[in-house]
C-alpha cells in the first residue's frame, strides 16, 4: 500500500502547486479581493492571516481533503481518547489531560489520570503559595526567595520561555535561574549570583537519569553543602520534578520532595505539568492556571472545529503546502515582542524533535519531507541580521510573524515602531519591489544611468515570498497557552499528514551513547598525556588525540597549530 504520496488527494495537490506556478500571491489578491479575509481564522483569543501564502482556494479545499484523507479528526478523537499513539515508545500522549477545565476523565489502564493530575497539581499550587507568601524557609530561617531551575530540554525550554514571557506576572523579588548545559559556566554563573540560604533548586528531569541535569544537579548540591547547607537542609533546598521516584530517592531527594508526572506527558509538552513548578514559583499558581487555560481554551476549539474552521490545523496545512508542495525547507519563527525571545528555541525542538524524523510509523521511509529547518529571532532584531536572506536569498523560507497589538508596558512610541516593523516586513516579503521601481527611485534620487543600471539588479526584491501573522490583543498568560497549545497542535496535525510519529525522539540517542564511550577517553586537564586513541574512525581518533594534546600541554603553551 502506498503512502500519503500516493493518493489522489496529494497528485491533486501537486497539480494545483502547479497551476500556481506563474501566479504570485498579489496576483491571488488581484482575483480575490477578499482574501484576506478568507484566509484568516481566529480561536482562543489568537488570529491567524495566512493570506499572504502562495495558496488558492483550490489548494486550500484540497489540503483539506489531505487532512480528511489522513484521518485528522480521528488521530485527534485517538490521541485525546488516550490511545497509546506514541507507538515507538508504547504510550498514550495525553498533555490536553493537564490542562483540562472541562471536567471530562482520562481513564489510562485503569487509573483516573484526571484525578491524579487534579491531586498533582494541587500540592504544587501548595508549595508555590507558600513560596509567594514567604512561608518556605531556608537553613538560616530566612525566606527563600531565589530558584534555580535545573534541567535540559523539554524540562527546560518551556519553563525558561514561559517564565520569560510572563515577567509582567512575576512575583516581586522573586528571580529565577534556567540552567541546561553540561558546560560548568552555566551552573558557575547562576551560582555566581545567588544566595544559598535563600535559594531553592528544582530539579527538573522526566527520567532523573539525564547526564547533563545530573552532573549540574550533583554539583548545585556540592555546591549548596560547601557553602552553609548541611545534608539534613537538603530538604529545604532541593525539589525534584520527574516520573521516577527511585531514582529522586537515590539522588537523596525525600519524595516528599518530589512533584509527580507519567510517561504520557511527552518532555517537550511537559510544561503544563509539574515541570511547570518554576512558572508557579515565579509568576504565582493563578497564572500558572491562566496559562493552562488559555491552552484548554485552544484545545476546546481543536478537539471540536471541523477541519476547515479549524486555526492549528490551517497553520499546519499551511505548513504541509510549504514544505511538500512549494518545496520550502526552511521556517522562521519571528515574534515581534521581547518577552517572547526564547520562542524560537522553544519551537526548535517542539517542530524539529517532533517531525524531524525520515521513517513512517510502519518502518517504511517517510514518503514526503517532513519538518523544514526552524529557526529565527526576535523582530525587529533579526531585521538587522538575516532578513537579507529572507528578502532576497536565493532559497525561500516561509516565516511566522507573531505579536501582540497591545504592551504591557508602553514607552514613547516604542509599540507603535514595533508594529509598523511586524506589518512592514510582511509587506516587503510579499510585495516585493520590481525592477522598474527600483529604477524610477534611483532615477529620481539623479543617479547617473550608468550608476542606476549596475545597482538596480542588487535592489530589486522579487517578493512573493509566503509569511503568516499571528496577532493576539496581549500578551496575557491566557494568550501565550493558546499560541504554545495552537503551535503543539500543529505539529501534531504535520505528523498525521506525514505518517510519522510525532512523540518519539530515537535520533537524539545515539550521540548520548557515543558520549558515554568517549568520556574515558578524554584526559584530565593539565595531566599526563594518555595512550592515543585508535578505536574510532580516524577522524573522531585524531579530534579526541588533538583535544587530549591541548588538555596535557602546560599552561601557556599555545597547542593551536
Ligand atoms: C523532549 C525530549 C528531551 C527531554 C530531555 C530531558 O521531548 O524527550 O528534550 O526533555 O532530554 O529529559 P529528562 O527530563 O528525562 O531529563
């Protein structure tokens, strides 16, 4: 049996990619004057325009088709159901369940998952309101007042971006350090800037056995006892956040310590559970439940819109026409808002983790590409960076523009310059500037024409290049779940369409195992230079060689050849 490839649905597709080919999407806005209409949905309080993209009504009702030849709405009935659709790993993916306001059950082998996500929650709710109210004390009687979140990944990128787009939110004198990276200077700066009386560390790890979080996790605790604590104030100080209750125990954490989750809460939409813990201590427990139920309210409109009124799965078809029928591999995540500055990060994994994979769910190849390249910054930052690219490389990239009309804190007309920037560059992508435009301008500055005929090629913006704007009122804790939850859901919906299973991660693995088997072989610094290693391919050998040279050399000696 074929794959997606193979039906009709998608030849149709193609044929419609095709008609399109001499058409640019102004030419689409020339024969529709109400496109822009058309073309945009809102739900949960988030508006999509997708108009700009190159595609036609026709390939709009074909994509639909697409979807409903896929079985969209049964993948979606299956995995709010708790089928264990992560197949690979043998699990139900139910992080809808977390933040579910509705009070339906999820009933997973027997247990009522609703129940015990309600029982969860609420001691972290607990432990987060003590904190608020200066009720959790260190070893010197003093309030704690400072956290560090430890972990890597899903245990990371989600807190960090939320507790960052939050700050509005945060409760006064309250900080938060997000440290990741098995490279010392991470955990050594936040340690550079906090007080161990007043610190806790929340140590975030679905699996607790993470090489990076358990060697910064080992250290913060060497840290905390040189410097005042002592191991029965290890209590005070150390929370962890995971599924594996022996492991916590066995790194000396009392599970009274422990915040619970399950295994069907996948690490890159873990930030609903208790991996939210750093959001709750930071911005408070209400806005932690604003932020669930902005999401709920996205999941509502998710679970029930038919396919075609339906805004996560337009903004992934959308996504499918760009990649598998424009042939685009590339996708820039651009929020124009500050707060928003770790969004990229965030989606990087979420859309690359999930749907970057090459194997269907039944072993064969994937038959289609799936997920483009993510990546982006900041608006109007990236402006002055790699818009060239955008503008006028020779790929195309196709881009989320994402803002809030509203700030939460105005100043001058900072806003107002954001936004012209967020709607201008779309224009500009779009639009584009011809050859003869470019050539009245230069004409009208009195350029000399030989001037005008060696820049003018190097002006012209052939436009036409596909971008969707995302626009919510605020910035709210509600408005950010729904964006978080909308963007989940589209990946969601791409990996149906491409027959992969979104919730696996089996290509992060083998580079961890092959770490386990270099470690040995890299020597310790300023010692004595070790045997060459030869057990590798000759390029990995001379690489581990070469480091190992530098490590032994003696101070000062410059070792770079
Ligand atoms: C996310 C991935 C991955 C994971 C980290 C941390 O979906 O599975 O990013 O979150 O590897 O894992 P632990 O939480 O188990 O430490």
């Amino acid at each position: 049996m074929g794959g997606i490839a193979d039906t009709e649905e998608w030849k149709a597709l193609e044929g419609a990619a095709y008609d399109l080919r001499s058409k640019s999407a102004i030419d689409l806005f020339k024969d529709d004057p109400g496109r822009a209409q058309d073309f945009s949905i809102g739900a949960a309080g988030v508006f999509l325009d997708y108009s700009k993209n190159k595609i036609s009504t026709e390939a709009r009702a074909g994509l639909i088709a697409l979807a409903e030849r896929a079985d969209v709405a049964g993948a979606i009935r299956r995995m709010v159901a708790g089928e264990r659709i992560n197949a690979t790993e043998n699990r139900a993916v139910l992080h809808v369940a977390l933040r579910d306001f509705a009070n339906r059950s999820y009933e997973l082998d027997g247990e009522n998952m609703s129940q015990a996500v309600k029982a969860e929650r609420g001691r972290m709710v607990k432990f987060a309101d003590a904190y608020a109210r200066d009720e959790l004390l260190g070893f010197t009687g003093e309030p704690l007042d400072t956290v560090v979140n430890i972990g890597i990944g899903g245990s990371d990128l989600g807190p960090r971006m939320v507790v960052e787009a939050l700050k509005p939110y945060w409760i006064e004198g309250r900080r938060a350090f997000f440290v990741s990276n098995v490279d010392g200077r991470d955990l050594g700066d936040a340690l550079d800037r906090i007080d161990p009386a007043r610190t806790l560390f929340v140590i975030a790890s679905k699996t607790f056995t993470t090489q990076e979080t358990m060697t910064n996790a080992a250290s913060a605790r060497a840290w905390f006892l040189a410097n005042g604590g002592t191991e029965k104030d290890v209590a005070k100080h150390f929370v962890a956040l995971s599924t594996n209750e022996m492991a916590v125990r066995e790194f000396g954490i009392d599970p009274e310590n422990m915040f619970r989750f399950w295994d069907w809460v996948g690490g890159r939409f873990s930030l609903w559970s208790v991996i939210g813990l750093s959001i709750a201590l930071q911005a408070g427990s209400a806005t932690f439940e604003r932020l669930l139920r902005g999401a709920h309210a996205m999941d509502e409109h998710f679970r029930t819109a038919p396919l075609a009124e339906n805004l996560p799965v337009l903004l992934a078809l959308v996504g499918v026409w760009n990649r598998n029928f424009l042939g685009l591999g590339a996708h820039a995540i651009l929020p124009y808002d500050q707060r928003l500055a770790s969004l990229p990060a965030y989606l990087q994994q979420a859309e690359m983790e999930s749907n970057g994979k090459s194997v269907s769910m039944d072993g064969a190849p994937a038959d289609a590409a799936t997920a483009p390249v993510i990546f982006g910054e900041p608006g109007t930052n990236g402006q002055h960076a790699f818009y060239q690219l955008l503008h006028q490389g020779t790929d195309v990239c196709s881009a989320d523009f994402i803002a809030a009309a509203k700030t939460d804190g105005p100043l001058g007309d900072h806003h107002e310059k954001l936004l012209a920037n967020f709607v201008a560059q779309q224009e500009a992508l779009m639009v584009g500037r011809e050859f003869q435009e470019v050539w009245r301008e230069l004409e009208r500055l009195d350029y000399p024409a030989n001037e005008i005929k060696r820049l003018a090629p190097h002006k012209v913006f052939k436009g036409d290049r596909p971008s969707s704007a995302i626009l919510v009122e605020r910035l709210t804790p509600e408005a950010l779940g729904a964006i978080i939850a909308m963007y989940e859901h589209k990946i969601f919906v791409q990996g149906v369409i491409w027959g992969i299973n979104s919730f696996d991660q089996w290509g992060v693995e083998l580079g961890k195992t092959l770490a386990k088997a270099v470690l040995p072989e890299i020597a310790s610094e300023g010692g004595e230079p070790p045997a060459a290693v030869d057990t590798h391919d000759p390029s990995t050998n001379g690489l581990i060689n070469r480091i190992n040279a530098m490590r032994s050399a003696p101070q000062g000696k410059d070792e770079t050849p």
